[in-house]
C-alpha cells in the first residue's frame, strides 16, 4: 500500500511546488503594478506643480545619455547606478532624451521604421525610473544636430525626393516632415512598455513631455513659423495623451516684440532667433515654462561676478513672466557653469548653483512661479567620453553633492514633504 500513497502524494507535492514557484515569480511583478498604480500624475494647479494634492517644486538633473546607454548590456548597469545616486541626494526629476533619429543606436531609423531593442532600452529606463521614485521629463526633439535631430528629419525628406528645402528651418513648415514628426510621436505616445506592460501615455512615471530641446527658427525671426508649429504638435499630442505635462524646451529668450529683448536678454542675438519666451509658452496646450542658464556662452566678455548678477535677473523675470503674464509654473531646465572659462575655479560653480537654487528656494517659499531646476548634467565615473565642460559626478564633488541634497531638504519643508520617508531618513542626517 506504501507505494499506492506515495504515488497520491507526489502529484500534490508537485502542484505545491508548481504553485509557490509561479507565486515567487509574479508577485514582484504584481506588487510592482500595484505600486504602480499608487503613483499619481503630476499636474498643474495654477503657477505650481502638485502632486498627490500637495505642491511639488522639482530638484532635479539632466542624463541625456540614458536611453543610449541602456541599449548594450555592458553599459546598462549605468542608468540604476545614476537613478540610485540622483535618489540618493533627493532629486526627483531627470531630463533625458527619448529620440534618436538615424545613426548609432537609433531610436528610429528611417521615418516611421523603429529599432525594437532601442526601444526596450527606453521601456527598461522608465522602469529602473520608477523603481527608483524618480519621474522623467522626456524631451521629443532635438534642435541641434546631436542624435539626429531636426536635421535628420530634413535629410529623410530631401532624400526621399518630398522635402520643399534643404533648411533645417524646414522641419518646422515641411508638410512631410510635420507627417514624419506625428508619426513618430503617435508611436512613442502609445508605446506599451515591454516591462511593466503600461503604455507610455498612461504612465505617472514620466513628469512631463519636452516638444524640443532649444527650438530656434533664424529663417523666421518674426517667430510665426515656430509659433504655430508649436501650436499644432501640441495639439496633437494633447489628442493621443491628455495626462502628462507638456512643455516647449525654450532657452527663455525674449523676441523681437518683447520689451524685455532690450533689458533682460543677453545680447542682441537672441531676439533674433524666431523664438518668444511668452508667446510661445503660452499656447494654449503648455503647461509649464521652460528655461535655460547659460551665461558664459551667451556673453563674449563678461566677469563671474557681472555673470552672477545676470543669473538672478534672468530667474527673476522669467519668474514674474510665470505669475503675471504665464500664470503658469517656470521650470529651469538646463543650468551650467563651464570650466574651460579663463578665469574658472572649482569654487564658482559652487557659488553659481548656489544662487539658483536660492532664487527657487525664495519662489518656493513665496508661492511663486519658479517650480524648480534641473542641474546640466550628472554622469557617473567612467563615462568621460559623455562629459562635457559642464558635467560633474556628484560623489567625486563633496561639495556640489552636499549643495544639491540642501535643496532638496529645503524644497522638502517648504512643500510638505520633508516626512516622507526618504525625505526624513535623508534630510535627518543634516542636523
């Protein structure tokens, strides 16, 4: 009779054994969804972002590297290491590209024909994102020719025997390349991560859309042509996906009908390059405003110390553009300091970031428009060959590492949020 028992026995045993397998199996996956599902959008009340129904003012950085480094095994590893140290120091925001039109790596390769494994590498860093409580504001474009950019959009077309000139500027009126450009939007809005099985457009992971990263129309200097080219691909895209933020991408410069061209500006240049910082901010479908500091490449000769002065200036308009003209919250979303200047030491940059997140700490404080910054760039070691003049890796500056966790404590008490957890556990530390 043994034999006959153990017989009834051994199939019990092994449906067990089946079924704490598959429940070992799902259940990181199920309680990632359920977390998943628990993470809220990031809207715009007024001139401030909110989240969860409290007011969040973003302490962030820029990898544009991400989704490039996650194509390859042997250098996926960077991406979580990254998000790990950004969460480390309380930032809760990255900038990233999610393009690269044609060339190494690319996202898409020819007009409306996709790399899959380039785009798994974006699933997996949205992901690692999420895993790691840290949002995306995902830039579409670039206006410059790295990654392709608005230039491979004109080559395809000029190849394809369609386009109307071989301008970059055409990108911005071409009928075909208007089609090229919603085509690839519509793929990427509606792209079902291979990961976590959400499509983008209905994932609170990202923070926001970036139509274009630092859109200049020279050809235009009236500022039509980019004015409604912004007006109709954000309404498009506010057709596929009405949940997500979105914003230009805009340096912040004043056009050639703004008083402001004359006294706020850097130069003269800048009001001639088709772009308003107001009226291209407030189309109707942008949310936020965004800006870019750079001094020490918008002016020839200038000391630290009249840069400095320029930097507060320049925060502060476009503040008060955010309260009285926007009503709409102003994000600064690229800031540098390079240290091929003549004059550079280590200390300035210190000092020149320092001031910014002064500037933020003081619209926080005051319920202003200035929502928050977005530090250019933050790499890690080994990766020299993506630095430029501009990037640090935060644990080998102990300065810049302890500047950056300040604002986030700062920002965290301002907002509320200083008891939660990682908050607490971090902010605890520094006192």
């Amino acid at each position: 009779m043994a034999p006959a028992r153990n017989g009834a026995v051994l199939p019990i045993l092994g449906f067990l054994i089946c079924a704490a397998f598959i429940y070992f199996s799902f259940r990181d996956l199920w309680l990632y969804h359920k977390a998943k599902t628990e993470l809220g959008f990031v809207k715009r009340n007024g001139t401030q972002f909110v989240v969860d129904g409290k007011a969040l003012y973003v302490n962030g950085w820029n990898s544009y590297w991400f989704m490039d480094h996650a194509v390859n095994e042997h250098s996926r590893y960077r991406v979580s290491e990254m998000l790990e140290a950004g969460a480390k120091m309380g930032l809760t925001v990255c900038r990233t590209w999610a393009f690269n039109d044609g060339g190494y790596n690319a996202l898409q390769i020819s007009p409306g024909h996709f790399d899959e494994r380039v785009f798994q590498a974006l699933d997996h860093v949205i992901a690692e994102a999420r895993k790691h409580d840290v949002r995306l504001l995902l830039s579409l474009v670039n206006n410059l020719q790295a990654y392709g950019g608005k230039s491979q959009y004109v080559k395809w077309a000029w190849q394809e025997g369609v386009g109307l000139s071989s301008s970059n500027d055409s990108f911005f009126f071409d009928p075909s390349i208007r089609k090229y450009f919603k085509n690839y939007l519509t793929a990427l809005l509606t792209r079902k991560n291979s990961v976590t099985g959400i499509e983008y457009r209905n994932d609170p992971t990202i923070f926001a859309w970036e139509l274009i990263n630092e859109p200049r129309c020279s050809s235009d200097v009236s500022g039509d042509t980019l004015q409604e080219w912004i007006d109709e691909m954000t309404g498009f895209i506010k057709s596929i996906d009405d949940k997500h933020l979105l914003t230009v991408g805009l340096e912040g410069f004043y056009g050639p009908k703004s008083p402001k061209r004359l006294t706020v500006n850097p130069e003269q240049w800048p009001s001639e390059l088709g772009t308003d910082f107001v009226r291209n901010s407030n189309s109707s479908n942008i949310d936020f405003a965004s800006v870019h500091i750079y001094p020490d490449h918008w002016f020839h000769d200038q000391s630290f110390e009249d840069k400095l002065k320029f930097v507060v200036k320049w925060m502060q308009s476009h503040v008060e553009d955010g309260m009285k003209e926007l009503k709409k919250p102003v994000l600064f979303t690229e800031f540098g300091l390079s240290n091929l200047n003549k004059d550079y030491e280590p200390s300035q940059r210190e000092r020149f970031y320092r001031i910014i997140f002064d500037v933020v700490y003081k619209s926080a404080k005051r319920r202003k428009s200035g929502a928050g910054t977005l530090v250019w760039q933050l790499f890690m070691e080994g990766m020299e060959g993506f630095n430029d003049e501009f990037g640090i890796v935060p644990h080998e500056q102990d300065s810049m590492y302890r500047l950056m966790i300040e604002q986030s404590c700062r920002l965290g008490r301002v907002t509320g949020r200083l008891k939660e957890h990682k908050l607490k556990k971090l902010c605890s530390h520094r006192h």
